[in-house]
C-alpha cells in the first residue's frame, strides 16, 4: 500500500493527519516518524514529497523521498520561509542564472522537461510566482532574454557556481530593492490611514449634520406647541 505524505524535512511530527493515514496500517508510528526524520534530514526547513510503501501484512515499510518541489528550492536559496504574497510588486530576493540552473538540474527529470534550457525556463516561472529578482530582474525577462539566446552559454556547459564578486554585487542590488519596496509600504500606509481618517472625519460631521437637524425639529416643534396655546 502507498501512503503520500508532504513532511517538513527532518521535522516530520505526529499529528491527526499523519495518524488518520498512517493509524488504520498498524504499522509503528514512532519508527516511521524517525526513519522519515532521517532520510528528509538533508532538506531541513523544506517541504517534502514522501511516499510510504507498507506492507499491510508484515508492517514493514520502504521510504521514497523525492526532492522538494522547485518553490521550496527556490526560497532556501534565498533563505526565506515563504513567498512574496504580492508577485510582481514585492519582491524576496535575487537570483543568480547559475543558481536557477543548479535548481532546474536537480529538478529536471521530475519536470518532464525535454532539456536544460525548457526545465530553466519552467524554474524561472517559479520565481516570477515566489516574487524573486533573477540577475537584478523581474524573472518574465529572464525567459525572454534566454529565448533571445542570452546565457545560451551558461545553459550550454550547465555552469552552477557563481563568483563572491557577482553574488555581492547580487545581494547589494537587492538590499537597495528592498529599500525601495519598505518605503512605498510606508507610503501606502500613510496614505491608507489618512484616508481612513477622513473617512471617519466625515462620518462624524454627517452624525454631526443629523443631531443639528433633530434639534432644530425639536425646536421647530416646541414652538408650534407654544403658538398653539397662545
């Protein structure tokens, strides 16, 4: 019997979802936590596909741990825990091509991709969905520059490692981004509260309108109380 699971890698916990799967087997639920702990222990912080193949009779099982999918590869290069939440807008990080190489290297044959260059560009997709920079650019210009023959090069002899010099370069781009962004959030902010607070401001002079109105119809009202008795 196959049993998918999606753990986090080396942090695989009991919990009412792996027992309500795993619990009708039988099989030793402390064992399978451990050895699923250890054979994912490589991809630590990461979410990882893992399938189960138990024997229903003998409670024995084999673990097949597959790599994590082209998202999570993408946010450990980054050494984020999530994705941006605002693609194209907020960006996360920035990328090297040499990195989305290596990514689309290990990731290649669960990709179905015909070759190195498709499973680069199919990466690329990613990091325009995480929100991540590829060498200081949005990642829809990446996939047009490779379609161009740009890093044509790169691709060719698989090159995966990249210099401090450009890495720096990389990340001193990056935190000038990030910059940028957290002074347009500021602004928004701002520009959301003061908008919020003149909406409120003319809440108040519309309660204000209508308790002058009621009072003077009160008045109004007193008034052709008192011509009446006269």
């Amino acid at each position: 019997m196959i049993v998918k699971l999606i753990v986090e890698g080396g942090n695989m916990k009991p919990g009412p979802a792996v027992s309500q799967q795993l619990g009708p087997l039988g099989i030793n639920l402390g064992k399978v936590i451990q050895d699923v702990n250890d054979s994912t222990a490589g991809f630590k912080g990461m979410k990882v596909p893992v399938k189960l193949d138990v024997n229903p009779k003998t409670k024995e099982f084999l673990i097949e741990v597959s790599s994590p999918p082209v998202s999570e590869l993408i946010k450990k290069e980054i050494n984020v825990k999530k994705g941006s939440g605002n693609a194209g807008k907020l960006y996360i990080g920035n990328l090297a091509i040499e990195e989305i190489i290596s990514i689309s290297k290990t990731k290649m044959q669960d990709m179905l991709a015909k070759d190195l260059k498709a499973a680069t560009k199919l990466t690329l997709g990613s990091c325009v969905s995480a929100g991540v920079l590829v060498e200081n650019k949005n990642a829809k210009e990446i996939i047009l520059e490779i379609n161009s023959g740009k890093y044509g090069e790169e691709i060719e002899k698989e090159k995966t490692e990249v210099s401090q010099e450009k890495k720096e370069k990389l990340d001193e781009f990056f935190s000038e981004t990030k910059k940028k962004q957290e002074a347009l959030i500021k602004e928004e902010e701002k520009a959301k509260e003061e908008e919020k607070a003149k909406e409120e401001e003319k809440g108040e002079e519309k309660e204000s309108g209508k308790s002058e109105e009621i009072e003077i119809e009160k008045e109004s009202k007193d008034d052709g109380k008192g011509e009446k008795k006269k």
